[in-house]
C-alpha cells in the first residue's frame, strides 16, 4: 500500500505542478511546487484517511520526484537517458475510444471533428502531354514493338 502512495506522490507532485505552474514549472520554483504538493497530498492522504503511513509515503515520493529532477536538470544523467530514447510518460492527446474509418479494409482511425488540424490533400490532374493516366504506359513496357 506504501509503495502505492510513493508511486501516486512521483506522479500527482509532477502532473499538479505542472498543471499549476504551466510554463514557469522549471528550477526552484518547480521543485517547490513538487514539495508543496507532496506536503498538501501527504497531509490529505495521512490526516483524511487516517493512515500517517501513506501521507509520509506520498511525501516520500514527492521527494524522490524532486531528486529526479535536480539529477535531470543539473547532471549528464538526464541527457544521457534522453538520448537513448527513455524518459517520462507524458499526457498525451491519443484518440480514445477508437473508431475505424472503414474496419474491414483499413486500420485508419477516425478522428473526431475538432480534434486535431486536418490536411486535405487535392489530387492534381497529369500535366497536358505526359503518358500518365494511360494504360500500358509505364517504363519496360514495349506494346509498341
């Protein structure tokens, strides 16, 4: 059960931050913010739910939220595990539920109106004079012969 409340400290101290602080979430003020919010979720967990082990395990993970950040922000830890493709799980703006556009013959899923910039690409017509659009007329083809 601990070691849930130090998993939800790492997260709600990193999301809520950034939720609050939104761009200004960086350097002090972000660590801060992760230690504020692990003191208010810690006390909420521990005085509202009358369990003193889960407040401290939520702040725990708040600390270890902070230590993450300082080793990302001032060491060549953080770059390092950046360049080999491993870091945080951001939010992300995945369709859910998914719904095919045509599921019998396409993987392609629908996206709902508004969601995301849509491109509509026109098709263009063959220039006057070019062999395209013209049966048998692609390279290697000897009809002619």
């Amino acid at each position: 059960m601990e070691g849930s409340a130090v998993l939800a400290g790492i997260l709600g101290s990193k999301y809520l931050a950034q939720m609050v602080l939104g761009t200004s979430n960086t350097s002090f003020v972000g660590y801060a913010a992760n230690l504020a919010v692990g003191g208010i979720g810690g006390w909420a967990a521990g005085s509202l739910l009358k369990k003193p082990k889960l407040g401290q395990s939520f702040f725990v993970g708040s600390v270890i939220e902070v230590i993450i950040r300082v080793l990302e922000d001032y060491t060549p830890v953080g770059s390092f595990i950046q360049s080999v493709g491993v870091g945080d799980y951001f939010a992300s703006n995945f369709v859910t539920p998914q719904h095919y556009a045509n599921a019998l013959n396409s993987a392609q899923v629908s996206i709902p109106q508004g969601w995301a910039p849509t491109t509509v690409i026109q098709s263009a017509s063959a220039p006057a004079g070019s062999l395209a659009g013209i049966p048998n007329s692609g390279f290697g083809n000897f009809d002619g012969m």
